[in-house]
C-alpha cells in the first residue's frame, strides 16, 4: 500500500474516534492488532482493543483528535495531535500532547499502533486514574 493509502486510514481512524465509534475503529484494524498506550500494558488481537477501548468510550461524551503534524511512508503513518476527551461525571481533559505511530499490514489494516503520552500530563489536566 502506499503512503498516501495509509494517511487517509489513519485520517479516517482518527475521526471515527472523534465520533467514539468502535466498529469503525476496530475496522480499520488487523484482527491481530497491537495497540501499546506507552505508560500502560500493550493490548493484543482486537477483542481486547475492542474491550479497552469499549470501556473508554463508555466513560466519554466526546473525543477529539486534533492532528498538528502527520507524515507518512509505505510502512508507517506517525502523527503528533492534541487528544481532548469531556467524560460523562462532567470533567474534560483538553489538549493531551500525543505521539501516535501507525504501522500497517500487507492489506492496510493498522497491525501496530503506539501512543506515546506522559502519565503525569495526563493526571495534571484532568484525565482520571488509569
């Protein structure tokens, strides 16, 4: 696949999180998927991506992905974006700084996805124990 083929997926996995939807994620996903939240345990295979994330979303009232930079190659899409999530009890958390690097497989699914963000920024901007 080409580089211009993995930016749209990853364009378009980006907005369905910002319309926290799941199916459309986990679409867009190899069936045996790694998605590694840096300060947490890496997830294998989509059942526990869907669980995660699932849950995740069962907290949110809404999401935003905000890309600032995005480049891309054959291999790999990595973006830097600002995430922002408002939660259900009414608190938000605006404007994570992210790190998210994307990797593909031989049918462009996304086979391995890395977010690398700081637990502590996290925490100081009102995201909730993890």
């Amino acid at each position: 696949m080409s580089a211009k083929a993995h930016e749209i997926t990853v364009r378009k996995f980006c907005t369905a999180w910002d319309r926290l939807d799941l199916e459309g994620i986990l679409a867009l996903m190899s069936d045996d998927a790694l998605y590694h939240n840096m300060p947490l345990e890496p997830l294998v295979g989509k059942q526990q991506i869907a669980d995660f994330v699932g849950g995740f979303f069962s907290i949110l009232s809404s999401c935003c992905f905000e890309i600032l930079n995005l480049t891309a190659n054959d291999q790999r899409v990595v973006t830097e974006r600002l995430d922002s999530f408002d939660f259900l009890d009414g608190s938000a958390l605006k404007e994570l700084p992210v790190l998210g690097v994307f990797e593909f497989d031989a049918d462009g699914k996304i086979s391995a996805w890395r977010e690398y963000w700081d637990l502590k920024t996290w925490a100081d901007l009102g995201g909730p124990a993890l």
